[in-house]
C-alpha cells in the first residue's frame, strides 16, 4: 500500500506531481509517433547512461506489458538499426548536450529503410530529456535506495516496475480523469501479469545454461545473507554475464522482478559530463537564451511536430516556477524568486546557457558551497550522489524544501537537453 517512490517524494508538492503526471502519461500511453514498445525502450536507453536500474527495472516490465520483444532486453546489439540509432544522441544529450548539431538530426532524418520522420524524432527526444532529467531526481531524492520504512526512498527493491506512476494520484488531490486512468490501467495491469509472466519465463528459457548457473548460485548466496547481485565466496567475484541482459526472475511471492546489466545498453560508457568551456578551451559557443529560447521558439516547434506536448512541458515548467518556497529565500535571505531563479541559472550555466539579464555574481552570493556541490553532481553526474550527500546539504531545512530544490534540477536539465536538441532541430530545417 505504500507510495511507488518518485510520487511520493514529488507528493509533497501535490500540483507540480499533478503536472508532471499528466505529461508522464502522455509521453508514455496517449496517441503520439512512436509505438508503444518503443517509447519504453527508449526510456530504458536513456536511464541506462546514467545506470538508474530503477527506472531501468521499471521501464522493462512496462516494454514487456506494451508487447515488447524480449530479444531486445538482452542489449543494443538485439534491436532495429532504427532505435539503435538513436544510441549517439542519448548519450550527447544525457552528458553534454552542447554537442548536438544538426548534422546529428541529418543523420537520423536521411532517407533510408531506417530514417526517423520529425514527428517520431521530436517525441523520441522529449522522451530521452525526461528520463535523464528524472534519473536525476530519482539519485537526488534517494528513491535508487532501499531504506526500509520510514528511509527517503521506502522503497522495497526492484519494487518500481509494479506500479504505475499514477498510481499514487489518490492522495494527491489529483484530477478525477487522472484517477479514472489509473483504475483503468491498474486493472490493465492485473489481468496482463499472467502473460507478463510468460515473457519472463520465455527469456528465462532462452538464456537458461550459463544463466541459469548464475541463477542458482545467486540462491545459494542470498540463502547465506549476500547479495543477489555480486556474491564474494573465497575471494571470487560472481557477477552477471554482460552478453546476459536481462535476467527475469519471481520473488517468494510470485512478483515479477528483474535484475539487469545496463552496460547492454550503452556503447560508449565512458562518455560523460565534462565542463562546458573549460578555462583552457575557448571553441565552445555559448547558447544565448536570448537567440533561442523555449518561450519564443521550442515551445512552438515541440508543440507543432507533436501536438499537445507542449502544452503539458510548458505547464511543468511554469509550475516548477511558481512553488512556494519563502522558507528556503528566508533563510538565505531574498526574494522566493530570486533565489530559485539563481538555482535555474546555475543549472543552465553548468550546460553553457546564458542569460544576457543576469549577474551571475548572484550564483556565489544566494548559493552555499555545499549546495552547489550538490546541484552539480545531481544534475551532471546523478549516478554519484548519495544518501550522505542529500543529508548534509541544508541540515536546517525541511525533506519538502529538499525535495523542492530536486524538482528545479529535474526541470532546469530537461529544458537545457530540450533547448539544445530543438535548436539543432530548428537549423536542421532552415
């Protein structure tokens, strides 16, 4: 009965969850471009650079429900060339988004048996963008964390890919079409666990030998109180064989669970954030928000070539903008406004975006050195924070306050990816 655990930490600012809700589904189960299978796939891709195996895990039993092959959950190597294609923009804008050119959307486009038309292309990256951003939050708020009761994340392992994010709607005051949606879904989900099962068994078929050695060596260790995932007896190391995938397995209870390697999703792990223009390196142009903004130009371009989507992002932006937040200005001293304008400029900054309008002199004065050190690593390289991290950062202000700050990186990032990728989008088409 507990709380699936991204809503309940974005359920301590009820409104925003609304929103983001809205746009999660859209994206994700509403008539748009891309096939349903696909959409989840591509979300597993873009939570994999930042090996988030909680949306990884989630994301994979949602492929499976949509009619997903399960030959693809064994790696990049086992899907259409189309969707493999996809791989070198995943990984640019995941960590460096300035990057992205329009030779990169020419490739995609070109005419051949596996081009991309504008309409899935823009809905693929929209999709991308979201699910980095929302890796961040989910490291940011510790929801990748088992804590038992009562921990940030009260979340049981693997637990995610049960629940559907809207699930958790009831006890947000959430609209009554949300909560038609998820009845409906959530019934959905139980008559579909027997063939979901089914698929799980049939991958467990297909990679029985070698895995199934694995399998029941990872018994024998859990039986021995070690974990399931990297077992250390006599000094050696078992782990999962990368070529593997996938690895379906039941809990005591029957649950479907799934323990994945990321790495078959990624080429190129090695590829990450770096600082943009580096002191030392002055060939990196600068994105002026003034020449290309969501406002004035990603808004219109995102919403024509995928309609209504806009619409929702624009939403979750303005309501990001608009929580409350005078107890965390209070404390530093300033306006609601200014201080959460200096933490979206900040993000912004670290991916080259400038304001011509402000006095970056701000960032150093509203924002304590702890804080940006978390920012930045939540924001840039989400896969290294941890829980001391989120404890130490603002002692004195409220898990709700935290939180608050959590959802102005997951939005700031997803516009920055958003803003870059539309832009090259944009001089595609010139």
């Amino acid at each position: 009965g507990r709380l699936e655990a991204v809503t309940q930490q974005m359920g301590y600012h009820p409104q925003y969850l609304e929103s983001f809700l809205k746009t999660q589904h859209y994206l994700l189960h509403m008539d748009g471009p891309l096939p349903f299978d696909c959409r989840h796939y591509i979300a597993i891709m873009a939570a994999a650079r930042h090996q988030c195996r909680y949306l990884v895990n989630l994301h994979v039993l949602q492929f499976l429900r949509a009619g997903g092959d399960p030959q693809w959950l064994r790696g990049l190597d086992f899907i259409p060339p189309k969707l493999r294609n996809l791989n070198e923009i995943n990984k640019i804008l995941a960590h460096r988004p300035w990057l992205i050119t329009k030779d990169h959307i020419e490739k995609l486009l070109k005419i051949s048996e596996w081009s991309w038309s504008l309409a899935e292309l823009v809905h693929a990256v929209v999709l991308l963008a979201h699910c980095h951003a929302l890796a961040s939050f989910v490291f940011g708020c510790g929801c990748e964390q088992d804590e038992g009761p009562g921990g940030r994340g009260s979340l049981k392992s693997l637990s995610p890919g049960n629940q559907c994010f809207c699930e958790a709607t009831t006890a947000n005051s959430c609209s009554q079409e949300l909560l038609r949606i998820n009845r409906k879904r959530s019934l959905d989900s139980c008559m579909e666990l027997d063939s979901l099962r089914e698929r799980m068994q049939r991958i467990h078929v297909e990679t029985e030998g070698r895995e199934e050695t694995r399998l029941l060596q990872q018994e024998r260790e859990e039986g021995e109180g070690q974990g399931a995932e990297v077992g250390v007896q006599d000094g050696t190391e078992h782990r999962s064989d990368p070529s593997m995938g996938l690895s379906p397995l039941t809990d005591a209870d029957g649950e479907v669970t799934g323990a994945t390697n990321l790495a078959c999703y990624m080429q190129d792990p090695d590829f990450g954030y770096q600082d943009f223009a580096r002191r030392d390196e002055d060939q990196t142009q600068v994105f002026r928000v003034q020449d290309y903004s969501w406002e004035d130009h990603g808004f219109s371009l995102v919403n024509r070539l995928y309609s209504d989507i806009g619409h929702l992002l624009d939403e979750k932006f303005r309501m990001v903008d608009g929580l409350q937040s005078s107890a965390m200005a209070k404390r530093q001293g300033c306006e609601p406004s200014v201080f959460k304008r200096g933490i979206w400029n900040y993000i912004h900054c670290m991916f080259g975006i400038r304001y011509d309008d402000y006095d970056y002199a701000e960032v150093n004065q509203l924002l304590e050195r702890m804080l940006k050190v978390y920012i930045k690593t939540v924001t840039c390289y989400p896969e290294k924070t941890n829980s001391e991290m989120f404890d130490r950062f603002w002692k004195q202000f409220k898990h709700s306050e935290k939180v608050h700050v959590n959802l102005l990186i997951l939005e700031a990032r997803m516009q920055a990816e958003l803003l870059y990728a539309l832009q090259a989008i944009t001089q595609y088409m010139i």
